[in-house]
C-alpha cells in the first residue's frame, strides 16, 4: 500500500467518469454516485432535485470519491473534500458542454448506445419530462488525499 503522487491523483479523477459524492445534513450521511468530469480541481454533474441537492444546500461541504480497481490487490482511489456550488447561465450551459462532450464516447459505445443520443438538449430533456430542469453544479476540491495498492 502506499500514497498517490499529486500528478497520480489529477490522472485518476481525469479518466473515470463514475464517482461518488458523501454529503451529510440533519445528522444524516449520504453517499451517492455520480457521472462527472474533472477539470482545474473542481468536479462537475448535473443531477435533479432530490436528497443530494437538498443535503448540500443545507450543507455545502462535502466529500468527493473515486477509484479504479483492478482486483482486490491492485486498486486505486482518490478522497477529495470541497464545497458544493449551483451553476446558472454561462457556467452551466459550459458545464453541461464539458459533461456531453467527456460522456458521449461512453455512452456511444456501452450496451445502451441505441437508446441514447447524448446531447445537452437531451440531458435537458430527459429532466423536464421527469423532474424539471437539470441542476449543473461543481465541487472545488480544496484538499485531495490518494492511496493504492498493488502486488
């Protein structure tokens, strides 16, 4: 076991796409996955209204957690703690740019490709048929720990 370099753990949050948020609010924890991308130390998603919205609104503090594992011996991992921010206007309309363009080469080749066509009006829709318009936030991680571990 041993500690990620900085530059291993700006490399890590870069490739996936998939992480987790940890937020708390009224003595609840919540941890959550999320689709997102990584850019300047801030993490970027989009999401609906619901429980993790309400929670960091409540509480703007939260954790950020991704990893890559290999198999139980060889894995990866990056802990990440900063403060939840709602994006509106020029900010969301480049963050909801940044999201389709860094997950449509996933979703244009996983199994579900055919029922998808990634665009930030279909994001946009797929929200207002269901639960309004998309919230596009961003955490800025003020402080990034990284551990591994491998054979």
């Amino acid at each position: 076991m041993g500690e990620l370099s900085q530059s291993e753990m700006e490399s890590l949050l870069r490739r996936q796409f998939f992480g987790r948020i940890g937020c708390c609010a009224d003595g609840l924890v919540y941890v959550v996955p999320v689709n997102y991308v990584y850019e300047a130390d801030s993490i970027y998603g989009h999401t609906g209204e619901g429980m993790k919205v309400l929670m960091m609104r409540r509480c703007p503090n939260v954790c950020f957690q991704v990893d890559q594992v290999d198999d139980v011996g060889s894995w990866r991992s990056v802990i990440g703690w900063g403060a939840y921010e709602e994006l509106h206007g020029k900010p969301a309309s480049d963050a909801m740019d940044r999201l389709v363009a860094r997950l449509m080469p996933i979703v244009a080749t996983g199994p579900s490709a055919r029922h998808y066509h990634l665009t930030a009006a279909s994001i946009r829709g797929a929200y207002t048929a269901g639960r309004g318009e998309p919230i596009l936030y961003r955490i800025h991680l003020e402080r990034k720990t990284g551990r591994f571990e491998r054979p």
